[in-house]
C-alpha cells in the first residue's frame, strides 16, 4: 500500500504542475528562440520576462561554456514560464510556502512566479535558469556536489556579484571561511532547524590552523557564499571552456578531484591546491 505521506506528495506536486499548464484557454502567451512566457495579465511585464530570460540565458550559456549547446532549448524543447497575476493567486495555484517568490521544475523546464515578483528578471530569473541550464549539460545521474549547483546558479545572478564579493572578503579578511574540503563534505540539509553553536576547521590568511564557532544559520551563509566564490574562482581565472570540462568530467562520473585534475592539468591536481589557488584569488580582490 502506497504511504499516506507519498500519496499526499504526489497528489500536491501533480496539482501544482496542473494548475501550472492550467487550461490553455487560461493563458495567453509570447515566445522567443528558447522560452515560452504564459500570462493573463500584464502583456508589458511578460515581454520584460521573455527579453530578460534570453540575455541571462546567452550570457550564461557563455560563461559557463555551454553556448554550442543552445539547440536542446528550441522549438517543442522551450522553457515555460508561467507569470500569475499576483502573489496570491500564485500561492494558491502552487502550495508553495508564503516567503516564495518562485519556484522551477528542472526537469519539465518550467519556472513559474507573479508579476512584479521580488527581484525576479534581475535574480530569480538567472538563479532558476542557470539551474536549468547547469542540468541540461550535467544531467541528473552523476554525483553533482550542491556546493557547484548552487555556486552556478548564484553566479549567474550578474547583478549581486559585487556585494557577494564583498562578503566573501569580509569572511576572508576575518578568518571566517571554511576549508574548501570541509565545502565538499557537508550536507546542507542536515543542518536546517539545527540549534547550538557548530565547530569547524579553518585556515587563516597566515596558512595556519585555527577553529571557528558557527550557528547553523552562519554556517549555511558561509557554505553559499564560497560556493559561489569558488565557481567564480574557477571561471574568472581559467575561462569557460575549462569549466565547461570539468562539469563534463563529472557528468560522465569523475570525482570532483578527478574532474579538477583532468580539466585543469599542471593548475589543480586536488583538492588542496583547489583551495590554494583560491585563496591566492581572494587575495588579489576576487
């Protein structure tokens, strides 16, 4: 017999994705080269969806060396995003809790939000696209670590790239990082609701050893933030086609360790000099 929780999801995520494609009778719609924006109100900010996704779209196929593979975004394989007319009504439609802004479904390609939605052509656009994108290439079957999804798709949010650097200098400048394979290990989940104060492993500018005393909500920001500066690291020193092969190498089942040393030869041979190289990064301004 099939447990009440699983029938209870499914019927909630079966829901969702139909009051999402709704009656097409419901939504009027505008499309471009690789989306499809749906609508029933507000004709001007669905054209500002549409233009904002195909620039943050080029831009990121770009920069994450992925550009030759714009093909799978075209034709019957668009991305749909469907634009409610308000926060609430997109609440209702969705069951999505009430601090959501939007909400994407990387495997059917849907993004789905409301008009004059917080911060979403400059933010949640590029965040939830660049996760499309990144998965597109990647896949779902190989082990991709959440430190390099969540780094990609935070990259790709153009506009806090600056205060984001700013961040992680500040946390640099105290000593307040995490080592990068302490990145690599931790499960982000395991900390959600998790009370007390967290001891973890640093290094100091200095090269030297020390230990940090984190709240799990200090932790989880600490975590975000290098895995963006980490993946910026990465594509701002070695350029897009390296990145592009190292996250093939992981597609096809290379360690992040192996995926380094393949893609990047005689630069990073493991995770160690991954970390040493950063480190040099942030202390020239990165």
């Amino acid at each position: 017999m099939m447990h009440k929780k699983l029938r209870l999801f499914l019927f909630v995520f079966l829901g969702v994705l139909w009051l999402a494609a709704g009656n097409a009778a419901d939504w009027l719609e505008k499309k471009s080269e690789h989306f499809i924006v749906y609508f029933n109100q507000d004709e001007k900010f669905a054209q500002a969806v549409l233009d904002g996704a195909e620039k943050d779209y080029r831009q990121i196929a770009y920069d994450l060396g992925y550009a030759r593979y714009s093909e799978f975004w075209t034709w019957d394989k668009r991305v749909k995003i469907y634009i409610y007319p308000d926060r609430s009504s997109f609440l209702k439609a969705t069951g999505q809790p009430a601090w959501s802004e939007g909400m994407a479904d990387y495997k059917n390609k849907q993004i789905v939000s409301y008009v004059w939605g917080k911060n979403f052509i400059e933010s949640l656009l590029p965040h939830e696209i660049a996760h499309l994108v990144f998965r597109d290439f990647v896949g779902f079957k190989g082990e991709i670590p959440l430190w390099l999804d969540e780094g990609v798709a935070q990259w790709a949010e153009a506009a806090k790239r600056k205060e984001i650097k700013g961040l992680i200098q500040r946390y640099f400048q105290e000593d307040n990082l995490l080592l990068v394979s302490d990145v690599m290990r931790l499960n982000i989940e395991n900390l959600k609701g998790k009370q007390g104060l967290l001891i973890r492993a640093t290094r100091t500018k200095d090269n030297k050893g020390g230990v940090l005393f984190l709240s799990a909500n200090n932790l989880v920001e600490i975590y975000y933030l290098q895995s963006v500066s980490l993946v910026g690291y990465l594509i701002e020193k070695f350029g897009s086609n390296a990145f592009s092969g190292f996250c093939r190498e992981l597609r096809d089942g290379k360690s992040v360790e192996e995926a380094l040393k393949i893609a990047y030869p005689l630069r990073i041979n493991n995770i160690q000099e991954f970390e040493n190289g950063w480190r040099e990064y942030l202390k020239a301004g990165g």
